[in-house]
C-alpha cells in the first residue's frame, strides 16, 4: 500500500513538474535573447517610464506619457504627458500636461485626430485611490494640454492601453485583475483567460470581448474596420472585425506570435510594430529589482491572407534597455519606451527599408492588354500616382513609401518590361504603348484624376500622360506633376556608351544571346549611384533580381529605345510642359551626370513660372534612394506651397 502510495505521490510530483517546467518555458524563462540593431542607438529622452508613446506624423512630433513606477512606497509622485518636436535635432521633451488631475498616474494612451484638425489626448489613469479613470486632453496650438473630462465605469477593473476611434468613444483592454495581486500570478501559471475589452461609445460602457489572457495593446487598423489586441500571456495577436455602428468587436482570427507582447502600433502601410518583453519571468523579477534585467524585443507583423508573417527589427539582452514596452518609426529611426527604464531610445535602422520580398508581397497583379502588370496600392487621401525609374521599377520607391502614403493613397506600378510585370520578347515598350497600360490600370481602379510624381524613366509616361491631357480627351485628370532626376529635355540628358551600343542592332543580338554578366551590372549601375550613396550588396542583388525577373536582362535594348523615341517626340513632349496649366515641378540632383545643371537650366530657360527644386546633396541618378528624405521634404514643400 506505501508503495503505491509512494508511486502515486512521485507521479503526482512528476506531473506538476513537468507542468511547472512547461508554463515556465512558455513564459520564456529559457529564452535566450542576443542583440540586433543597437549598434547605432541613442537616448532621445531621460524620464522615468515612457510606458506608451506616440508620434503625430503630420507635426512630426512625439508624445508620450511618463511616470516613476520605482519612487519609494508612500510618496507622491505624480506622472506627466511630454511632447518632443522630431524636426528638431537639439530639441528636448516638454511638460505640456496641465495641473489638474493633481492624482495621476498615466498607463497607456491614444492620440485621436479628426478631420477639423483637432487633436485630443485620451489617458489611462490609474489613481492613488484606487480608481481607474480616463483621462481626456485637448492639445492647443501651442502643444499644451487642456482637461476637458474624466471618464470611468465601475465596469473596468484594470485597464491597459486603449485607443480612441471618435471625440468622445474607444476601446480600451482590461486585465480585470490589479497587478500586484494574485489573481495575476494565478492565470500567469494557468494561463486563465480573465480579460477583456470594453468599448465608451459616448455615454456608456458595454464588454465587447471576453475570455483574453491578459488583454494588453490595442489599435486600430488603418482604414478603421479592424481592431488589434495583443494578449501578453496568450502570446497572441487578435484580429477583430469592428460595427462601426455599435463598437461590437467579432473575431475574426488569432495569431500565436511569442509571449510578452505589448503595445501595437499601425504603421502607415498596414503592418504591426510589437514591442515584446519575451522572458516575463526575467521581467517581474526586473519590476521588483531595477538592476536584474531583462530582454526586449521589438516585431514587425503583417497579417496577410495566407496568416501572418514576422520580422525582428530590434532586441536587447536587457543591457541596453529592459522590458521594452513601445515603439514607433520615424522615418529610418526606431523610438522605443519602456515602463520600467528611465529613457526613450532612438534607433537607426537599416531593416526600415521594405525588402524586395516584403514589396512583392505587398502588390497584385492584374491582367491589361493580354499582359501580366504588377502594382502596389496603399494609403488614404488624394490619389497619387508614382512612375518609375529604371530599372529598379516600382521597389525604387520604397524608402519615401510610409511617408507618402500616409498623405495620399499611392498607385506605383511596375512599367511593362520593368520589375514583376510581363517582359515579353519582341513586345512593344514604347512610351506611348506604356502609357495606354497605365490609363487602363488606373481606369481599373477606378481612378479618375490623380497628382502624377514621376522618376527618369517614368517622366517621359507622365509626359505623354500631360500631351493627352492638354489635348482635351484625357482617360485621367491630372491635378499636378512633379519630376524627379528626368530626361525630359533630350538636349541635356547624357546617354552612355554602353546605352548607345545596346541600340544597335549588335547591341540587341548580344544583349539576347549573352545578357549581360552580374559583375557587369553591378558596376555600371552602381556608378549612376552618388559615390557616398550606392547600393549596399545585398540592395545590388534585389536590383539585378528586378532586372533578370521574366528574363528581363534579355529586354534591355527593347525596353531603353526610349532613349530613341524622347528625341523623336521631344516637341511633343516639351510642349506639353510648356502649355499646360496642370502645375508642375522639378527636383533635381545638381550631381546627377545625366541630367542635372544643364536640366536646371532648360527648366529656367522654358518654364520660369514652374517650381524647380535642386537637391544639394551629393546625390547620383536615384534621389528617391540616395536620399529619400531630402525628397520628400522638397517634394512635400511644393505641394504644400502650390496645391
């Protein structure tokens, strides 16, 4: 009888350890985190616990919430709302929140942004007394905070984050357990789903969402269909589909990630950026002692048809920052705040860019004229159409694509001959036959005028694009055009002699029958390139991946005879510039050896009363990926000044 006594006891142990060795391995007590991209990080801001943060794109400025969760016990240390111009290089973060609520202890926020152009704060507030309130700011135009009200509802228990969808309404996630009790460390070890969502849709509060395991980031898809919660226990990320009407949430799908994710933001082309504590026992051993550390992470996620995908752009053994809570991108740089760490890192990221794989997944293919075109479409606002550059086609963009799209909806399609799209032998790939392709593609989707910004290659389409236009029967209306690096004047744009020869009719036989070597093309496109700006290798092989894709190394010649038809429909295509009312612009690279000064000068010379950007940094033939900033800055100035 001991015996089996004995045997049941020692099976009962086993059991419970294996559990124990199982939720503690889920928990990512094992976990071994190295480091990635925090080579080129430095602190932007020194403040205790930038738990959540936030950056207004159109002002380009960052807020975010602070509070000291490590001030000794019994003393009253009240949390603050801080903003920080991210134009500035010098500049520092600034107190705006106002005096009252005196109790505030700020835990998650959402910034709410309405079409009048009024910004509001809403936030997480977990008082003193035990009360857990909303906290409602609105930002003045001098980036201080008025309190317009504070909301609650016995109905939550312990919010987390949440996110504003109108002037009065959002979601917000509640653990429904305090944090320090043991409630917590039971559905930690249990994995209980105790959690939930709760919807204010102005007057009251209703559940929208139950049974999550540790409800934590919420946000709001871009076009404002789809809700986002990350469930740090579960590991989770939930995807649910929104009444717009009545704030219900319907599930819709539920991704396994990783343990420890926190808070989610939407990036301007519909990805996720995760901040993740991924060993949550290193992390309660960090919120009892500031000196254990413990690991960050930061997630690029994209749900897609076929489920989800993932990219890790940063992470920390914990040296450099512990339990990483937030993070949001700023052109190259990635912001990153935690609740427990007394700063906010900045990050230069060479990952920001969208690799070539990402960009094909990101686009579709439609069939026009019998051939196979490859597009991307993103964004919300006027629609914009990018032409490319060759032959780096519609991925030439890449590096100005989260800024543009976050002003306009952008068409960029892969010219025929060009990137994804068909390369057929012997098809035609005349400027006048790519622009009927690119009329019927926007006829496609339904897009009837559009703002035209066009690179090299791409200029000659949208000049072909004003001809029609002037002539009074356009299939697109154009509101402007705006060139980048082009050959629009074929006396001041320069041809090499390998282009020279690739015309003739030598050029074509070799071209089909020995394409050109890797090596070869490595070298000749990388010098188009400025000397401090080319390609790093690993862009190289995506860029002779564009070109070799459908064979397209064998299409050079047929593809660059427009080098052949600018001179021919120079009259045409100059006098369309010249008689036009649609607006127009120039940014040009005053060292770019196919175009620019003599370009400049022409542009002056015919069009004195059109807008000429020069770009004065040393820049080669590919501005938008030399120096994409520079750009977009000059690129958003003319349409702010002249549109």
């Amino acid at each position: 009888m001991g015996r089996k006594i004995s045997i049941a006891a020692s099976s009962i142990l086993i059991i419970i350890a294996v559990f124990v060795f199982y939720r503690l391995s889920h928990l990512g007590a094992f976990l071994k985190i190295g480091n990635l991209n925090n080579a080129n990080c430095s602190v932007l801001a020194n403040l205790p616990g930038p738990e959540d943060l936030q950056i207004d794109r159109k002002k380009e400025i960052l807020y975010f919430i602070s509070y000291d969760r490590w001030a000794p016990r019994g003393t009253h240390v009240r949390g603050g709302i801080y903003s920080l111009d991210l134009k500035a290089s010098q500049a520092g973060p600034k107190l705006i929140c106002p005096d009252k609520p005196e109790d505030f202890h700020p835990h998650g926020f959402s910034l709410y942004q309405d079409n009048e152009g009024d910004n509001l704060l809403f936030v997480i507030n977990h008082r003193q007394d035990g009360r857990q309130t909303i906290e409602v700011f609105a930002i003045q135009p001098n980036d201080r905070l008025q309190h317009l009200e504070t909301i609650e509802s016995r109905l939550v228990k312990w919010p987390n984050d949440l996110v504003a969808v109108g002037p009065r309404q959002f979601y917000l996630t509640d653990i429904n357990r305090p944090y320090n009790g043991i409630g917590l460390k039971i559905d930690a070890l249990l994995q209980l789903r105790k959690g939930r969502v709760v919807y204010y849709d102005g007057s009251d509060f209703q559940i929208v969402a139950e049974d999550l395991s540790f409800p934590n980031g919420i946000n709001l898809s871009n076009d404002g269909k789809s809700v986002y919660v990350s469930e740090t226990l579960a590991g989770n990320i939930d995807v649910f589909q929104r009444d717009r009407t009545s704030g219900r949430l319907n599930l819709l799908e539920s991704h396994f990630v990783r343990v420890g994710l926190d808070n989610i933001t939407v990036l301007q082309d519909g990805s996720l950026l995760v901040a993740v504590q991924p060993n949550l026992i290193a992390l309660a051993r960090h919120f009892k002692n500031p000196l254990a550390t413990s690991p960050s992470q930061v997630l690029k996620i994209r749900i897609n048809e076929e489920g989800y995908d993932f990219q890790e752009i940063y992470s920390s053994s914990g040296a450099q920052l512990s339990g990483a809570s937030v993070a949001a991108l700023y052109k190259n740089r990635l912001i990153i705040g935690s609740a427990s760490e007394p700063k906010i890192l900045s990050c230069e990221l060479d990952c920001a860019d969208i690799k070539l794989k990402e960009w094909k997944e990101k686009g579709r293919f439609v069939t026009i004229k019998s051939h196979q075109i490859f597009y991307v479409v993103e964004g919300e606002g006027p629609e914009l159409l990018l032409l490319h550059a060759y032959p780096t086609a519609s991925w030439g963009w890449h590096r100005m694509w989260p800024e543009l799209t976050g002003h306009f909806r952008v068409v960029a399609p892969d010219l025929l001959g060009s990137g994804f799209s068909d390369k057929p032998p012997d098809g035609d790939y005349s400027i006048t036959y790519l622009t009927d392709v690119v009329e019927e593609l926007l006829s496609k989707l339904k897009i009837k005028e559009t703002h035209v910004l066009a690179h090299a290659y791409g200029s000659l389409v949208a000049q072909e694009l004003l001809a029609r236009f002037n002539e009074g029967s356009p299939k697109i209306c154009l509101r402007s055009v705006c060139f980048i690096d082009g050959g629009i004047f074929p006396e001041t744009a320069k041809t090499t002699p390998m282009q020279k020869f690739l015309l003739t009719s030598a050029g074509k036989a070799v071209a089909r029958n020995f394409p050109t070597p890797y090596v070869i093309f490595k070298r000749n496109f990388s010098n188009t390139f400025g000397p401090e700006t080319r390609p790093s290798s690993q862009e190289m092989k995506e860029f002779w991946e564009l070109l070799t894709y459908n064979d397209g190394q064998r299409r050079v010649p047929e593809v660059i005879q427009y080098l052949n038809e600018r001179i021919h429909k120079r009259d045409r295509w100059v006098n369309a510039l010249q008689k036009t009312t649609v607006p127009l612009c120039l940014i040009n690279s005053i060292s770019d050896e196919f175009t620019g000064k003599a370009t400049n000068k022409q542009w002056r010379r015919l069009l004195p009363h059109s807008s000429l950007i020069e770009l004065a940094s040393p820049v080669g033939h590919y501005p938008p990926l030399e120096d994409p900033d520079a750009v977009l800055k000059a690129y958003f100035d003319y349409v702010e000044k002249y549109l």
